[in-house]
C-alpha cells in the first residue's frame, strides 16, 4: 500500500533519482537520449532540493520511496509527478496527484494546471485534465522541451 508523506531536505537525493529513473524509461520515444541526458545530467544538489522547500510529496512502499510529485501554491501548478519504472501501472502516479489535488483544495484552489511531457499526456486526460495544444517548457537548465499545458478544475 502506497503511504504518501512530506519529503525533507534528506529525501532529495531519492527524489532526484526517482525522476532520473522515470524520465530515463518512460521518456523514450517522446524526447531524445540527449534532450534526456541533459535534462537528468547533475545531482540533486544542483537546486532540485530547493524544490522539496515547496509542498512535495513522496510515495512509499514499506517506507521506501517509489514516487513524487509537488505542488506549487504559488502558481496553482502540479508538478515532479514521478514513479520509479518498477512501479509504473499500480496507481501510484494517480494516488500522488489525487493527493496534490486534495491539497489545492483545501489551500482554497479552484483550478489546477501543470505542464505534462509528451508522453504523459494521455495519463492527465484520464485524470480530468484538458489540454491539446503543444507548446515549449523552458527548465532552468536552459533546455527546451515540448510539453502540453493542462489545466483541470477542481470540485
């Protein structure tokens, strides 16, 4: 059973890994290996621990962490939505965002949005998200890769 809880400043090296491992399996096809590489290259001391200063969640099983995903209250956005590849179809993924979304409703948020890779597109569909046209995610890395924003309103 998936337990969600707050990630710490300690978690980021599992957090980072986690999106490594997820982007490096379930990105391909939809990216480059060297739009892939770039976008995993560094380690969480590079600034991706400065995200869990923010409200970022992790899923674990039997207290190890399998999944991410946070939620930025300052601009209503979802994101880090991540599951470690042997751990991809169980619920995981949905589990983490019905959570974030559960948060933003009782932080008194409306409407959610979040900026999905090509290939989780499909995913956000089914969980109620709406959006269709391709645009470009500018990371503070300075890599450019497609994404589809989405948003979805909350009840």
């Amino acid at each position: 059973m998936l337990q969600i809880r707050r990630a710490t400043p300690d978690d980021g090296p599992a957090a980072f890994d986690i999106r490594l491992q997820a982007i490096r399996s379930q990105c391909i096809g939809a990216y480059t290996a060297e739009q892939m590489m770039i976008w995993t290259r560094g380690s969480a001391e590079d600034g991706y621990s400065a995200l869990l200063d923010k409200p970022f969640y992790l899923g674990c099983i039997d207290g190890e962490p399998v999944a991410t995903g946070m939620l930025d209250l300052d601009h209503n956005e979802i994101g880090a939505l991540f599951v470690l590849p042997g751990f991809i179809g169980r619920g995981f993924g949905k589990k983490i965002l019905d959570h974030l979304e559960h948060l933003a409703l009782e932080s008194g948020i409306g409407e959610v949005v979040l900026d999905a890779t090509l290939n989780a597109v499909d995913f956000y569909r089914r969980c109620g998200y709406e959006g269709g046209e391709q645009s470009i995610y500018h990371s503070p890395t300075g890599l450019q890769l497609a994404c589809v924003p989405m948003v979805k309103r909350l009840s």
